[in-house]
C-alpha cells in the first residue's frame, strides 16, 4: 500500500485483481480507504488496469484533505462555477461526503460543456481553468485494458484507460452506467454528449457508424428540414389507455419482483386528479401522474415526472426520476387488489425509491 501513487489511483492500476469496492464496504463501511488497503492485492502496482471504484473514492478524500473543502464544492468554485453551470448535485454517504466515483447529476448540456473545456485543453472564454498539460495527460493512455462484461462486445475499453478516462477508437471518453457518456473527438473538433438509459457500447457504436460519417459533409435545406421535423415530434412515450374510473382505487403492493422499488405491502391508492391521478404509497411518497401527458412533483425535494392510464381493471403509470436515467413502471389490478412497483433498470446504490427521491441526495445512509 506505501508504493501506490496518485497516478497508480489515477490510471486504476492499484494492483487489486477486480474492483474492490463491495469488499472493501463491507470490511470497513467506516472507512473505504482503510477497507482498500487490508484487501489483497493481486498484482504489483503500475502493472495491470483494472476499473476500481474504490481508487477514485480515496482520490476525492484526498483531495479534500489537501484543499480542506468538499470535492463538490471545489468543483463547483474552481470548474463549475466559471463555467456557468449551477447546478451540479452529488449523491452522499452518511457523513455528507460525495462518492466520488459515481452519483454526479448533470444536465446534458452541462456534459457537454465539460466535454467542451476538455477539447479546449482546459480553456473556457478568457479563462484558464484547467492546465493544458493536465489534460494532455488525463486524456492519454496510461495502461492498456480490457472491459470484460458477460455476453456483450465492450470493444469501445479495449483502446487503453487514462486518468479516469477510457480512450476510444477516436479520442476518449468519460463512461457512467447505463450509456452516460462524454465523448470528445479533437481530430473532428466534435463532443458527443449521452444522457440516456441504454448499453454504452451501442451508443458508441451508433457514433461510429453513423454520426461521424456525416460530420463535415454539408447538408441540404430539406434534410435540415427533416431533421428539425423529427426533433420536434421527439418524446418518451405516454401508456396508452383510458381515464377509468373516478373514484379511488387501493392495492397491496407486492414486492417479490425483482428490481421492487417500494416494501412489500405499501398500500398504494390511486385517486383521480384534474388531468390524471394522484397516486400515493402508503405514508411514504406522493406523486402527480397525467393522463394523456407528463406530469412533474418533487414530493421529497427531487423531481419525478409522470403518466398513467387505465387498460381494463389495470392502472399503469410510468415514474421518470428526470435527473437519473431511471423509471419506476407501476401496475396497479383492481381486481385482485394488487399492485408492483420496479424499475426499468435498478439504480446502482439500491431500490429504494424514497432515497432517490430525496433531497439532498443520500442513497447510502449505511456508510459513513
């Protein structure tokens, strides 16, 4: 443990043989960093990558103890803030620190500009804000890699890994779960900003394949046309379904599924509202769902928007948490008095819908 270096942190090149951030938890949920180092390392440091959370976990409590401040608010002081960007939320453990390592909530617009001041070489206007040789080194390879992920081609984290940056078939890239991605393309002069829920590798693809074939070709008056036309009409889709019946419906919610974002035997009513419905779980959250159309509420401080209809005896609703690329789909039979609640894609630090829907973000309470 003496002989690991910031750039060994960097790089994900520790020397443990897989990431050890759930082992590393649970022999220390006091202290990640002291769970780190009594884990065993496989692999003599320097020598092989292997994506680690728990590096970039301990890079941020240095961080803050070099600068004595908040990772967030030093970002938000040094990056954010010049950049005009005000909002930048941060998921936290018990003691308010950020993870570090994942749980940064961004517009896409915002991806895009940090992606924007990485092609820039850490210029932003008239400012400086971050050195051009940090980010020469950031965005170049440090260790060959290899994404090994079971039953699917991650070709796109094979090019070699940075400083918390994967290099691509062209440029680099920054990689959240769930297709997040910032790409920048220097030769091209191009960032791609993903905000999405889906598989990363398709989205890079769809990249390759047909964005940057068309960069710098000139396109026609009716293309831009059509473009535009399509971007207007774009939308997540509504459930289909009628308004039902207006009066108030109650199940028990049962929560054997997997992905279930709500205890077992909440009672979920459904009462019918002005254009839609208000739909409570039992004592612990309240949300507005429309009828033919999104609704929004922040029922506990986060935002969820919401549409719903009924198909025959069943209720069905769609909760889009709208700063996370999750949802919660609800099914709701009057006929047998039951009702589910899961996710579309279970968030990474547990099913608890009232975590995420709460401000200020605190999904992991259980560590400090």
């Amino acid at each position: 443990g003496r002989r690991i270096t910031v750039h060994h942190l960097l790089s994900m090149t520790a020397g443990h043989p897989a990431d050890s951030l759930a082992q590393a938890w649970e022999r220390e949920p006091g202290d990640l960093a002291k769970g780190f180092l009594s884990l065993p390392f496989a692999h003599r440091e320097g020598t092989r990558h292997v994506y680690d959370n728990s590096t970039t976990y301990i890079l941020a409590r240095m961080l803050e103890q070099v600068t004595g401040t908040g990772l967030a608010e030093y970002l938000d002081a040094r990056l954010f803030g010049p950049m005009g960007i005000e909002h930048a939320e941060w998921d936290r453990v018990a003691d308010g620190a950020v993870f570090g390592f994942h749980g940064l909530h961004l517009t896409t617009e915002a991806v895009a500009a940090f992606g924007e001041l990485l092609r820039r070489e850490g210029a932003w206007g008239d400012r400086q804000l971050v050195e051009p040789d940090w980010v020469q080194r950031a965005t170049r390879q440090h260790a060959a890699s290899q994404w090994t992920l079971e039953g699917a081609d991650q070709k796109d984290f094979s090019y070699g890994y940075g400083y918390q940056f994967w290099m691509a078939r062209q440029g680099y890239h920054g990689h959240g779960s769930y297709a997040q991605q910032c790409l920048v393309i220097p030769s091209h002069d191009l960032v791609v900003a993903l905000t999405a829920q889906g598989e990363a590798q398709e989205a890079l693809d769809a990249v390759w394949d047909c964005l940057l074939p068309g960069v710098g070709h000139t396109a026609s008056a009716r293309d831009d046309q059509a473009l535009a036309r399509r971007l207007r009409h774009l939308q997540l889709p509504m459930v289909a379904g009628s308004a039902g019946p207006r009066r108030s419906i109650t199940a028990t919610l049962d929560a054997s599924l997997p992905h279930s974002a709500l205890p077992d035997k909440t009672n979920v009513t459904v009462h019918p509202a002005r254009g839609g419905w208000r739909v409570q779980f039992g004592s612990i959250l309240q949300v507005e769902a429309g009828y033919r159309g999104w609704r929004e509420s922040a029922p506990l401080g986060r935002p969820i928007v919401a549409t719903g209809a009924w198909q025959g005896d069943t209720f069905t609703a769609d909760l889009c948490l709208i700063t996370t690329p999750h949802r919660v789909r609800l099914t709701l039979d009057a006929g047998t008095g039951t009702a589910t609640a899961t996710w579309s894609t279970p968030p990474l630090t547990g099913p608890s819908l009232q975590l995420h829907a709460q401000s200020p973000l605190m999904t992991r309470p259980d560590v400090a």
